[in-house]
C-alpha cells in the first residue's frame, strides 16, 4: 500500500486510477497462480514457503523506488526534496527554478514535523471520513474475502473455481478503471457493492444444485467487489492529507484487516443455513454501498497536503453531483485546493511527473502566515 501511495503522490490526478489498476494487475496474477502452487504442492507449509520467499526481492529493491517530494517537503526535509525535484525535472526535460530550494522553504515551514494516526480524529470533517473510509474498506475486506472463503461451499473443482475468482480481477481492473474515472470514485464504489450484492443474492434460488449458473454468478460479484477494492485504495490516497496519507491508509487498512479475519466464519455458516453466509454479504454490501454514497468525490482534484487542507477538503460537495468523464492529462481544481499551498506543474504533471514547485507569491505569505 505505501508503494502505491508514493506512486501516486508523483503522478498527475488523471492517471491515478490507471496506475492503482496497473498495480493490481501482479495481485490478479498471483491469485491465479496460487491454486496452480495448491495443486502442485498439495502441502500447506510447502505452499506459505514458496508464497513468502518472492518477500526477499523487497530486502535488495527497495532503494528503486524514489521517496514521495511532497512527503518530504510536509517533514521539513527541504534540500532532499529540491534535490528530487529537480532529477523529476530533468527527466521530463522541465526547466529547474533557481530559487527551487527557497520555494520549497516557504512552503515546509521549517523543522521536522512528526504526525501520528490519533490527529485524523481531531477536526470533524477529517475524523467523519476517516470513519467512512474504514467502514467502507472494512466492507470491501469482508465482501471480498468472505467470497473467496466460500469456495468450500460452492460446486465444482474448488482449484478451478478459485482461478475463477482470480481471473475474474482482470476485468475487474480494466473495467474499475474505466468507471473511476468516468462515473467517479463515489459512484463507481456505490454502484460496485450494489451490484455485488445483487449477484451474490441472485444465487439463492439455486442453491444446493449442481448447476455451473450460481458459479458464474458469484464470480460475477466477485469481479464487482473487486472494484470496489481498487476504488477505496484510490480514494484513501486522495482524501487522507499528504501527511497523514501512510499513517491514515495504514490505520484504515489494520482495521479492516482486524474485522477482515471474521471472513472465514461467514462461510462457516453454511453449516447451519445453506443461505447464510450469502445474506450476511448482503448486508455487509448494503452497508458499504450507503457509508460509500457519503464519501465525497474525489476525481480530479489536487491532493490535499495537511489536516487543514483535508479539513476544508470538497466541503461543498453536493450528494447527487456527477463532475462527468475526466480526459486523459487533466485535472479539476476545486475552491478548497485553490486556496491551498502545495506543489504546482515545475516538474511536469504528465504520466510519470510530479506536482513541482512553481509557488505563487500570495501563496508564499499565506503559507507563511499560517506556519507562524
């Protein structure tokens, strides 16, 4: 999650869902290797062996991934950044600004400055969506894995059927894709868990049949929940604040996990109730698809850099509002983010570049003020 979250703090608003899509894709293709490694292995201590030991590539590759700049700049490490923003610069063949590093003081205000998780529950707004995030991730955690833990109960070859489930995600991603930035991240989400659950309860008519038709439905489901997935790791990066981003995602992300292990017994109650565990989806889908409705929408805009930014974050942000298809290499600037400091396009705001450094002077005296 945190590479993912330092790739797109680099990466201009519109290619932000094409890159959580890209980074999906190796998740996909692990699922669909991972019942080819059951089968072949047919021991579980084999199996967690040859699943981990792909791990050790991280210890010797970190050092390839480039720190975020903004990041850096909100933790007063003012020369690293300059310095990283100019290599971006150079590379997408910008122009450096002279004055990069007085800039870049301007805007840090100096120091270290440590935060923690506890400061997202300070100001209402931010503690309301981090709420909403959790209750959604947590639904998505639940929906997802409850599925796939319920192969034990579904007909058919269970190692087929989880190749089924892994390569229904490869749609999943081109088509969640599409929707963020078509329908939105708020709508995409609500319509995903809506049609999730749809799918999942449509199998109820045919259960304890040896009919093929409620396995291409609950894969059907599982494809949608997976979009879901791919839009809250989208919409976690974009609301939590550049300072909070890695400590919110993660806060968020060990909560869901921590309800996430309640998953197996969803499919456990099969047990008693063939039904059951398909109604307990249900209700976890309706759950998210309403908490969903009332995270604002996010597409487009420039990321929010503190607390105070998130705080004043899309506040007039209407429920049955749709900001239409975002083209390829552009971006929506809301009020909030106008009347915000951050980094502008110095460094080039294409595929591969980063919001730079080209500070307006009444942006400077507001940033100063305010660090004062």
């Amino acid at each position: 999650e945190l590479s993912l979250i330092i790739v797109l703090e680099q990466v201009s608003p519109s290619w932000r869902s094409f890159i959580t899509s890209a980074s999906f894709l190796l998740w996909t293709l692990g699922m669909c290797v991972l019942p080819l490694l059951a089968w072949l292995t047919a021991s579980w201590r084999i199996l967690c062996i040859a699943t981990s030991l792909p791990f050790a590539i991280f210890a010797t590759s970190y050092w390839l991934l480039p720190e975020s700049p903004s990041w850096l700049l909100s933790q007063g490490r003012v020369t690293e950044t300059a310095q990283l923003l100019g290599d971006i610069a150079r590379r997408n063949h910008r122009p450096v600004p002279n004055d990069l590093k007085e800039q870049l003081s301007l805007l840090s205000g100096g120091g270290n400055v440590h935060y923690g998780p506890l400061q997202l529950f300070q100001s209402s707004n931010v503690r309301k969506r981090t709420l909403h995030l959790t209750i959604c991730y947590t639904c998505n955690n639940l929906f997802y894995y409850g599925l796939t833990y319920n192969i034990d109960n579904m007909s058919g070859n269970q190692f087929l059927n989880f190749f089924l489930f892994g390569i229904s995600e490869l749609p999943a991603n081109v088509l969640g894709c599409w929707m963020a930035d078509f329908l939105g991240r708020r709508w995409s989400q609500a319509l995903s868990f809506f049609l999730a659950t749809a799918f999942a309860l449509a199998t109820l008519p045919l259960l304890g049949t040896s009919s093929w038709v409620p396995t291409v439905l609950l894969t059907i489901s599982k494809m949608f929940v997976t979009i879901s997935f791919l839009v809250i790791y989208i919409q976690c990066a974009e609301i939590y604040p550049t300072s909070h981003r890695g400590s919110g995602t993660g806060l968020t992300s060990l909560i869901s996990g921590c309800f996430g292990t309640t998953a197996p017994y969803i499919a456990y109650l099969s047990n008693y109730y063939i039904w059951s565990p398909y109604l307990v989806l249900a209700c976890i889908g309706i759950v998210g698809l309403v908490v969903s409705s009332l995270i604002p929408e996010t597409m487009g805009e420039d990321l929010p850099q503190t607390l105070d930014d998130a705080e004043n974050y899309l506040l007039n942000e209407k429920f049955f509002s749709y900001k239409g298809k975002l083209p390829c290499g552009e971006k929506r600037t809301s009020a909030a983010s106008k009347n915000s400091p951050r980094l502008r396009s110095a460094a080039g705001t294409g595929r591969f570049g980063t919001e730079g450094a080209k500070l307006t002077a009444t942006e400077s005296e507001r940033n100063q003020q305010g660090h004062k």
